[in-house]
C-alpha cells in the first residue's frame, strides 16, 4: 500500500509524518524487499557499509560496472561516502526501480513566462556541459546552483534568485511525495537544459558520484509529442507541467523530432543539509569548465 501511494503521487497523506522517521522507514523497509518496495540498487545485508546500502551499484562484482571503475579511478569516492553517512547521517538516495517514479504535476505556466524573457545569448553564458561532455553538445543550459562534486561547496550563479521564487510547488510536492521536511532539503544542482530541434542526448549513463547520490528530478516545461525519451530500452513521452524523478544509472538518451525545443528543469535534490557546505555566489563556472576540460582521460559524465 506504500508503493500503491507513492506511485499514485499521494504525497500529503504523507506529509504529516516527521521526515527523519519517514527516511529511516523508507531505508528499513527498501532495504528489506528492494524492488519489490519501487527502489533498486537496495539491500539490507550486514556486511556491506551503509553507505553503499542504497547505492549497491558501486560494489557489483561484474567487470563491466562502471562504477566500480569509478571508485577505482577516485579513491576518494568512498571516502567522501563513508564521512556524509557517520558526519551528516546522509546516504545515497535509492533508486526507483522503474525507469521513472512520477511524483505529480506542477503547471509550469509560470516558468514559461520567465522562460520567455531569457535572451538567446544567455543560451549560451555557461556553455560548460555542451563543451566538455560531447553526451550533452547538442544542449543549451541556464545553470542556476552546481555542485560538481559530492564534497564541493555548491556555487549559487546569479541568475538563481529569480528561478528560486518559482519552486515552491515543485519542492512541496517532491517533500510530499518523499516524506521529507521543506527546510531540511537540500539541492545540489539547479538548472534548465534546452534542446533544439533534431538536436539528441546521447545514449550514456550519469556516473559522477554528485549525480548519482541525489534524486535526479525534472520538471517539463515545454516539449511535443515528437519528442523522445529513452531509459533502459523504454520510449518515454511526456506532457508540460510533468514532474519526475528518473533512474539515471539506467542507460538514457533524448531525441528531439519536433519542430521546437524541449526545455526541462532539474533538480538533484537530497533529504537534508550539511553544514558548512553552503553555496557561495559567483558569477561564472568559466574557470570551472576550463579545468575539466583538461581532464579529458579522467573524464565523469555530467
């Protein structure tokens, strides 16, 4: 019956509830029977550390895991893990165990309207994830917080304040459907991605240990029916104003056959802060991307 109301979207059946016990609830009962509760990646065996309970991707043994290379290739991976779980009582959010869990429907209308005044150039201020991910060339992005890896103190780019005033119903119902509290969340990234017309994400999966840890949510904005989402072999279509979290361990890709852009806003969203990690305002991530681009053999997908 919890995964019944989860799944319908009966988020403030569950509000009511205080949200640390709803987090330990949702990890007893996830870990005791994994997909069968709408999460994957799940387990509640002893032996391994309750860092990786909810994200035991990083500790399958198939030679192909690609995020047992990544712990190889960062050591400080499981390090940072290990000390967000016993400093801040933070873990690796669980996986849905579908491509999607849809959480609602928020009208976008005002979004739209914001979107609208946004000249073309601004486009292209942050060209950071186009030019250093060929995955994402074909997109265009308006970056609002980034929080590049799991241990950096997230940047607050100017642009934040004006798109902040429009979340509170996204929020409310991502808190609603989760069983969290409003102040206690926090985000780690905050943007709207554009693609245009016959422009395509690339098939690929999110491996940098900032994407995967938090819940990857979207919320449409604009798009048509031409446009295509791919999670794990599932065609997915969406409408405006369609609130989601996706599973972006999976395998995923976006073609746009329509005739105009597909702009979503995402969220990676975690159940609480951690102190001393609070954003600092900048102008620009210029620097940001310039480095990573030089680290080209070592690159993570963004």
């Amino acid at each position: 019956q919890v995964d019944l109301a989860l799944r319908a979207g009966a988020g403030p059946a569950l509000s009511g509830f205080d949200c640390g016990v709803m987090r330990s609830a949702f990890i007893v009962i996830a870990s005791s029977i994994g997909a069968a509760f709408g999460y994957m990646y799940t387990t509640d065996d002893p032996k391994v550390p309750s860092y990786f309970r909810n994200c035991t991707y990083y500790i399958d043994e198939s030679d192909t895991n690609t995020y047992r290379r990544v712990l190889r290739m960062f050591p400080n991976t499981e390090s940072s893990l290990r000390m967000l779980d016993e400093t801040h009582d933070l873990r690796c959010t669980p996986k849905p165990d579908t491509a999607v869990a849809m959480l609602g429907h928020v009208d976008p209308e005002a979004a739209i309207a914001l979107l609208k005044t946004v000249p073309e150039a601004a486009w292209l201020e942050e060209d950071f994830r186009q030019k250093a991910f060929a995955v994402h060339r074909d997109t265009e992005s308006l970056l609002f917080l980034w929080k590049g890896n799991i241990m950096d103190i997230p940047i607050e780019l100017p642009r934040w304040p004006e798109w902040q005033a429009l979340l509170d119903p996204v929020l409310d119902r991502i808190c609603e459907f989760y069983g969290y509290k409003r102040e206690e969340i926090d985000l780690w990234k905050a943007m709207v991605t554009r693609l245009p017309p016959g422009g395509s994400i690339l098939t690929h999966r999110d491996s940098n240990p900032a994407l995967v840890f938090p819940h990857r949510i979207h919320w449409v904005l604009t798009t048509e029916p031409e446009v295509e989402t791919i999670i794990d072999d599932e065609s997915l279509h969406f409408t405006p104003g369609t609130l989601f979290e996706f599973n972006n361990v999976l395998l995923h890709s976006v073609h746009n056959k329509g005739k105009h852009p597909r702009a979503h806003l995402i969220l990676d969203v975690v159940p609480h802060k951690t102190p001393g990690f609070e954003p600092q305002k900048k102008e620009k991530l210029d620097k940001l991307a310039e480095k990573k681009k030089k680290k080209n053999k070592q690159r993570i997908d963004l």
